[in-house]
C-alpha cells in the first residue's frame, strides 16, 4: 500500500513539474515574441514573385535570428511607399532607383539602402510581328503608358539614341491597363509593362511580345528595385537595417538555392484582391533570380558609378537639377 502511494506522489510530481516546465517555456517564449524589435516595410505593389525573399525570410524565420518582428505591408497607392517612408510612416519601403533621385530634388529625404533588381525590367514593348524593329520605328506610332514622367523620358532617350525623332511618338495614357491597349491593339507599344509580369501575362493570353532594353538605347542600366528608408530612421537605428539586410541576404539565399520551396511560401501570402498564378510566378522568377545575383558583392550592394550614371541621365531630361547629389542618395552597409 504505501508502495502504491509513493507511487502516486512521485507521478504527481513528474506531472507538476512538467506543466510548470511548459508554463515557463510559453513565459520565455512571450517574453522572445515582446522583446523583438518591430519594423515595417511596405511593398511596390502585391505580393509577387520579386518579393519572394522577403517572405522566405520570415517564414523561415531570419528576421527573427536578428530580433526583428517584420510587418510586410502592401500599398494602397503605388505614390505611398515612398511618401511614407519619408515621413517616418514606415520603416522602409521598396522603390526605384530613379525616383530615389527625383524625391530628393524634391527635398524628399530618402536613400537607398539595396538594390534588390539590378537591371530594368520596364522595357518597351510591342507584338511579335510588329513592323516596329528598334525605337526609331516608334515615330508616328503610339505608345501606352501609365502616365509617368519616367517612361516618357525613357521613350525620348530610345528614340532619340536610335537616330529617330521623338516628337513625333504619339504618348497615350492608359493609365496601368497595359495589357488591354497592347492586346486590342490600341496602341502600337507600351512602356511601364514589365518582363516579369506584363509580358508574361500578355503572352499567356496569346499575344507574342518582343520587347527593347531601354539599357541598349542610351538609358543607363539602372536598379529597378531599391529598398529606401529616411535619413532619420537610418541615422537613429541604423543597426536595425542592418540586421534587416542580414536576414534578407540569408532569404534571397535560400530562394536562390530553393525557388519551389520560396514560391510556395509567397503564394501563401498571396494578396486575394491579387490573386497569384504559379506558372507565370514561376517563369517570373527565373526571370528574376539572375537579375537580383550582385555576383562577386553582397546581396542588396550599390555601385556608385551606376548612381552616377543615373543621376547624369536625369539631369539630362530635366527630371533633377544639378543640386542633387549621387553619393547622398544611396548608403552601403
């Protein structure tokens, strides 16, 4: 009998000794989840294909190895990402090279901290069998555009580099139905499409494109991507954006190494106002992946001479003056 009570008392024990093992270890783990600093980041757009390393990064949990509670936040307009961030709305925000450089001849106090694309993926596009074989061609013709300053700068530099007369390009606005104008053949060209997106999605729906590097045409081979945050922010908490830098190195790693496995993970955070097609998801991103490889750099390095480059181009198409400098727009960890 007193056998069978020790018993007894020493499986209570175990059993008290357990649960308050598991309260202390849920108490350690809430003490983890408050005691990580909180960042927002806002995205260009829905979630697609080039922001997979971001979700990799979280789902895999490296932001979390570097303390970080990441917000991945997507845009009510494409004009908020940058306006956000530079009023300290958001920690960081994803954008582009050149309108980094054009915020701050606005006094817009913003810089970039990666580049995420390496090479444009706005390229112009027109159909298949399209007479129009290079930029020159584009004089008396028309192309739709989403009315950005950029992409008429972008047309007049082609153009003109190609020989041909700029002025007489017919520039429509289409505002961002792209894919409409190119595929009742409203307009014999589009600029603002991208190859990792448009393209794909017009040749899906039967439409052939061939497309024109605007790199091969007189305008620099810019980042189309960037990760942006205030001079603010960056001064007061540079050490988070560093630690942020490190977790999304290790996520492109992973994508890079495992593209099934990181695609999987962002079409589970897929936006359903924007639903995700896999195969064009997947096309996009071997698209993508060679286009965001710095090679012999870190992931995310800037190179200054491209900045420079940038910087001279626009201020040669009037969109900046000469007051704003290259070397402040951009900061390499």
């Amino acid at each position: 009998m007193r056998k069978r009570f020790y018993i007894v008392i020493s499986l209570l024990l175990l059993i008290l000794s357990a649960c308050g093992k598991g309260e202390a270890d849920q108490t350690a783990a809430g003490a983890d989840a408050d005691d990580l600093q909180k960042v927002s980041l806002m995205l260009d757009w829905y979630p697609n294909a080039v922001h997979s390393f971001l979700f990799a990064a979280k789902e895999k949990g490296f932001f979390k190895e570097q303390g970080l509670d990441v917000d991945i936040q997507m845009p009510a307009d494409t004009n908020d990402p940058l306006r956000l961030v530079a009023a300290d709305k958001v920690d960081m925000a994803i954008s582009y090279q050149p309108e980094v450089l054009v915020a701050r001849g606005e006094d817009i106090p913003v810089q970039s901290i990666a580049a995420l694309v390496r090479h444009p993926l706005n390229q112009l596009m027109i159909a298949k069998d399209s007479p129009i074989q290079s930029p020159k061609d584009l004089a008396g013709k028309t192309v739709g555009y989403p009315t950005i300053p950029l992409d008429e700068a972008i047309i007049h530099t082609m153009v003109k580099t190609d020989g041909g007369d700029a002025e007489k390009v017919k520039m429509v606005d289409v505002g961002w139905d792209l894919i409409p104008a190119m595929a009742t053949k409203k307009t014999d060209a589009i600029m603002g499409g991208f190859i990792n997106h448009e393209k794909l999605l017009l040749e899906k729906e039967g439409h052939p494109i061939r497309t024109l590097n605007p790199a091969d045409y007189g305008v620099p081979d810019y980042y189309e991507l960037v990760l942006v945050a205030s001079e603010k922010s960056l001064k007061a908490n540079k050490d988070v954006y560093q630690k942020f830098l490190t977790a999304v190195t290790k996520g492109q790693q992973f994508v890079s190494e495992h593209p099934e496995e990181g695609l999987a993970i962002l079409m589970e955070h897929e936006d359903q106002t924007s639903p995700l097609e896999k195969d064009t998801e997947t096309k996009s991103l071997e698209i993508l992946l060679p286009l965001m490889d710095a090679n012999d750099k870190p992931f995310g390095y800037q190179d200054p001479g491209t900045w420079e480059k940038v910087a001279q181009w626009l201020r040669t198409t009037k969109m900046i003056n000469e007051k704003v400098k290259p070397a402040d727009a951009f900061i390499n960890f």
